[in-house]
C-alpha cells in the first residue's frame, strides 16, 4: 500500500453542533476522491484534548471561537503532543486573524466552508509540518488560560491563576502550585512575556505570581555576613530569594 492509498485520519473541534454537522457532510463527500477518516469530535477545548491524548491524528479541524479556551490556545497545547497533528483552523469572522494566518502560511476555513476549500486544505495537511509555537503565540488573542502538563503520556491542563511560581532548571521550568510542583519545556522568558500582567520576574531564575507578594524579609547568611532580600508568599510556606538587579520590587511593593 502507497502513502496516497493511507487514509487521512481527521477530529472536528466545534462548540456548535450544526458547524461539525456541516463538516462532517463535506468531509464524507471529500472522501470520495481523497482517502480519509473521521476519527471523533469534540464540542470545547478542554474535550479535544482528553480525546487528542488518547488517539493520534493526522489533521485537526479547529474553530477559532469558542467558550473557555479558543481555538489558538488548543492549537498550542496539541503543538506538544509527541506527534502533533496538522491545524485547520476555522472562523466565522475575524478579518484580522485570516490576514495573520495567511502571513504566517496557516491555513484557515471562513465560514461557511465550501467543499472545495475544504479539499484543498487537506491536500496540503498531508505533508503540512506543525505550526511554529512562537508564530501561534503572535497570533493568540491573550495569554493562554492553562499550562499544558504532560505526564504519563496525556496533557493535563493546569489553569493559570494556580500558579504561584515559575523556576528555570537546566531545560525545564518548574511550575509550583499550593499542592504541587511540575515540569514544562517552556522558556522562562516566553512566559514572562506572555503573563507579564500576572507575573513578576524576582530573579534571573525565577517568576512569582504578583497576586502571591504579601511581604518581604532581609535575610543575613551567617557565614559570609551578605544579605538579600527574599519574597514571602500567600499561600506556600516558602522564601524565594530576590537578584540584586530585581530589588526595586521591594519598594514597588512596599
């Protein structure tokens, strides 16, 4: 069997029933002359994700608006997933967001999708590569809601007011919440930038969340007599250390 013979595997992502209804028809009749199958659906974000965990596919079909976690922030969190599938995304609207997909040679589906556009978006989701992350962030509306976590080979969305901090180790950022800690391959300095309103950067290593900051307290190392000054936190018995170069918090927040 050549690759032309293996069929396109395809999940609908849509918070409204008629739209995947209509998808689901022009996909049967793309059938006819392109090899593929429709693997499932998904009606929110958060659904697709515990589906797309489960199940490899070759193409998702996103619609970029939608309740709780839109269309772009989903499209980042599949980006992680070991293989990530080929994005459509789809829309409604939003004049400005089809000029910056064809920019950055995404490929998008305006409402109401014509078959024949439909088609040729899933010829060319054959040998698509993933979407670049920083070209998805650029088109994100607003900062993401959740982190995406993988652990035991499935993405576990962890909302973004849980977090207290973000630490750098090596190549891993250490995400701690009240009850735990997790590990992201993300860069520290990516997500200062995108949760900039949420997060202050206290050391070089390190991102505290602002709304955590009740206080802060000098402290002397008995050996070598130098002090610095370190965070005290809302809710975790914990001191973080602050860099020189980040001490004007202290009065920032004082």
């Amino acid at each position: 069997m050549n690759d032309v013979e293996i069929p396109l595997t395809v999940f609908i992502v849509d918070d409204e029933p008629p739209a995947r209804n209509r998808l689901k028809d022009l996909l049967t009749d793309c059938a006819e002359q392109l090899p593929l199958k429709l693997v499932g659906e998904a009606g929110n974000g958060h659904e697709a994700l515990d589906k797309l965990s489960e199940v490899q596919v070759d193409v998702v079909l996103i619609d970029i608006r939608m309740p709780k976690m839109d269309g772009i922030e989903l499209a980042l969190h599949l980006n992680k997933l070991p293989k990530p599938p080929a994005i459509i995304f789809t829309t409604a609207y939003d004049v400005y967001a089809i000029q910056a997909f064809e920019l950055h040679a995404v490929d998008y589906l305006l409402k109401p999708i014509r078959l024949g556009r439909l088609f040729e978006a899933l010829t060319r989701a054959r040998s698509a590569l993933p979407l670049p992350i920083a070209k998805l962030q650029e088109l994100a509306p607003e900062p993401r809601k959740n982190l995406a976590i993988h652990e035991r080979g499935k993405i576990h969305l962890l909302p973004i007011e849980q977090v207290l901090y973000l630490r750098a180790e090596l190549k891993y950022v250490t995400v701690r919440t009240v009850e735990r800690e997790y590990l992201i391959e993300e860069s520290l300095g990516a997500l200062e930038k995108e949760f900039a309103a949420r997060f202050i950067r206290i050391h070089r290593n390190c991102l505290v969340a602002k709304d955590e900051i009740v206080g802060f307290e000098k402290v002397v190392d008995e050996k070598s007599g130098d002090s610095h000054w370190t965070v005290n936190l809302k809710q975790l018995n914990e001191m973080l250390p602050i860099s020189r170069r980040q001490q004007f918090i202290v009065k920032e927040f004082g």
